[in-house]
C-alpha cells in the first residue's frame, strides 16, 4: 500500500478521528498514486495515522480506518455489520410498517464516500469518491453477507453522484439481483420507489420523521407541499385527517410519483390536488392561503461561491410562503445547503419573517433522521436544517 505523508504540525485533525485529509497537508508521497487507490496516512515521522481512499483534489485522502487493518472482504463485513447493528439499536429493522432507511451515511458511518439505502428487499448504493466505486463489488458481497435472504437486490446509482471525470464511463446496474418489490412501508404509508430513474436513490428518507411530526398538525386543516417530489409529507397529512391537500413540484415525473402514492394509500383526488408548476410562481399567483405548509426545496447552493444567491433564495421563497399562510397557522421550512449552516438559515427565516411583516414563534427546531447520523469529529455531517413556525 503506497503512502502520503503529513506536513509537520498537519495531523491534528486526523489525530482527533475528522476522516478528510486536505491536499495542503500533504507533505509527499511515495510514488504516483492512482484515484481511488488505497493509502496509508503517515504523520511527518512517519507514524500511522490512518488508511483511505485516495483521489486527486482538495480532499485527496478520505479516512476508512485509524488503525492498521488488511483490506479484504472481512474489513467490508464488519464495516456493513456495525452500521446495521446500529439501525438496529435504534429499531429500524424487522418491523412490520417500516422497512425502509438509511443504513450507510458516508463519514456518519466511518465509509466516507458511501451512501446505502435500503427499499424492503434492496439495497441501493451510491458512492461519491472513486475508491468506494472500486471497492462496490465487496461492499455488495458484505450487504448479502448480513442481510441473507432478506436481500434480493442490490443496485448501484453512483453514475449521478461521482465525480464527472469519472462518471461519465460509468453506468448504473445491479450488482445483485435484479426485480425486488419496489413499494415500501414508512410507519405505514404506502410509497413506490424508483430508484433506477429517481432523484438520489429514489425517496427522501431523512425526512422520515419530520413528515410523522406534521402529522400531530395536520388533522383537519388545508395543507400546502411545495417541491413535494413523490408527496412525502402530502401522504402523512392525508392519512392524519386534513381537510384538503395540495402538492407543487415543478417535476412532472415527480407529480406522477406523487398521484401514484396518494392512490397507492387509498385516497381519492376530493381531497388532494397536484400542481406541476414552478413552487415561487405558484406561491404568487394563488388565491388560497393555508394552514400548513412545507417548504422543502433543492440544495440552493453546493459551494461557498453560490452560498449568498442561495440565502437570497431562501429568504424570497420563505416570506412568499408566510404571506400565504393564514394567522395562526403552521410552516415546516427546511434547507439541505450544507454550507448554509444552521445560525445562517435561522437568520434568513428571521429575515423573510420581517419582509413578509409577520410575527412568528419556534415549535421546533429540526435536523435529518438518525439513521443519518453525524459523526461526532465530523461536524460537517449535518446538513438538513429546519424550523417548523407559528405564524400569527
């Protein structure tokens, strides 16, 4: 295994377990190293530090271990294990009305680089560095060594999420398997997964529990969803009694998925109306004001050069929202910038509520599922923000 070796003074960070190294640490290697090769991180005196991915970048090291570790099916089985026997402790697994979640956050779960989600009898993969995509044919092995029999697919999407230089040679495809029942159970609903042709990997899962908390809300009031994608918090608000339920995705396909799973639960169309239009020109054009709304858009912004158009976005799409929302009524607004962080999207909310001239108290202040977890030395994990309103 080649070796990179630190500048002196440039281990702290992965001295206190953060799993990125940074190219500016670099001090030297110890001769060409491919993308998606395995290294050892050495400190300036040659000492262990840890051992990753290697890929050309301002991340160029991302850190799978701390310690010496032979790299071999085993390593992949007790890296699978451990996040299941997590998912287990936190009783998302073996239950009869929910079967579907996150069972690999990427440096959450100490695989950086790695995102699983399993969809009842598949498991769907996307890697975001090379070296995962590389190593897919051993973390497949390791899904069907600890799920057994449960498993009847896994299916790789990582052709949306690598790279460009690399993903354009590749193509999505199952490594395991093929035609598991794509219809899963989140307490309950009823929801049809596309992961061949859907957004990520097919269902927005760390919304899971927020979507349960809006239905403590949405017992006989009207409901607004904007860029609802396949009508999450739509079906949670339909099944917690609310008199009316309309969903806004500019998506076409998206409202499709969302009309299906609004049947697929049993409900007719005298209570929920889809609209396939642009969330801001909806919000300026129509007449009703609601009880409850979700805003839920789209990462406004992916680096920290976009990061001030994206706050714009947020606070003009926000205030347009409370003036549409009738006094006493409630919002559940969301970003997933990641460099948008939490204080920065609060201070934009409290912007949109001075520009939309109303007054407004905190619920809740909330966060992904924990089947996204967020790994203690790696604060950077946390990326969904949201705040659920009283608006007067």
């Amino acid at each position: 295994m080649k070796q990179i070796f630190l500048k002196d003074k440039r281990d702290a960070a992965v001295l206190r377990f953060h799993p990125w190294v940074f190219s500016g640490a670099v001090a030297r290697k110890s001769g060409a190293i491919e993308d998606g090769e395995w290294v050892e991180v050495r400190s300036n005196k040659s000492e262990l530090l840890g051992m990753g991915h290697y890929q050309d970048g301002s991340i160029c090291v991302r850190l799978l271990s701390f310690e010496a570790s032979t790299i071999d099916q085993n390593f992949w089985n007790q890296k699978i294990e451990r996040a299941y026997q997590y998912r287990k402790a936190i009783e998302l697994t073996d239950r009869d009305q929910l079967n579907c979640y996150r069972l690999i956050h990427g440096e959450g779960d100490g695989l950086p680089g790695l995102i699983i989600d399993v969809y009842g009898e598949a498991a769907v993969i996307q890697c975001h560095s090379i070296g995962m995509h590389r190593d897919r044919a051993m973390i497949a092995q390791a899904l069907q060594d600890v799920y057994g029999s449960k498993l009847k697919a896994v299916y790789d999407k990582s052709a949306e999420s690598l790279p460009k230089e690399f993903a354009k040679t590749m193509a999505n495809g199952y490594l395991f398997g093929t035609g598991a029942e794509n219809v899963v159970k989140e307490y309950g609903a009823l929801f049809t997964i596309d992961w061949e042709g859907g957004q990520k990997t097919g269902f927005f899962l760390d919304q899971r529990e927020n979507r349960r908390l809006l239905a403590e809300y949405a017992t006989g009031k009207t409901v607004l969803n904007t860029f609802c994608y396949t009508g999450g918090f739509s079906i949670y608000a339909l099944k917690a009694g609310a008199h009316s339920v309309e969903s806004v995705d500019v998506s076409a396909k998206a409202m499709e998925l969302t009309e299906k799973n609004v049947a697929l639960n049993g409900f007719d169309d005298s209570r929920h109306r889809s609209y396939t239009t642009d969330v801001l020109d909806f919000l300026r054009k129509t007449p009703n004001t609601y009880d409850l709304m979700v805003v839920d858009p789209p990462a406004f912004a992916k680096n920290l050069e976009k990061r001030h158009n994206a706050v714009q976005g947020y606070k003009r799409l926000n205030a347009l929202a409370m003036e549409k929302i009738k006094p006493g009524g409630t919002l559940f607004t969301f970003s997933c910038s990641q460099v948008v962080n939490k204080q920065l999207f609060y201070d934009t909310i409290v912007a949109a509520a001075l520009e939309a001239g109303r007054q407004v108290r905190v619920m809740h202040q909330l966060s992904q599922g924990p089947d996204h977890p967020v790994n203690l030395f790696h604060p950077e994990g946390e990326y969904l923000k949201g705040l659920v309103l009283y608006v007067e």
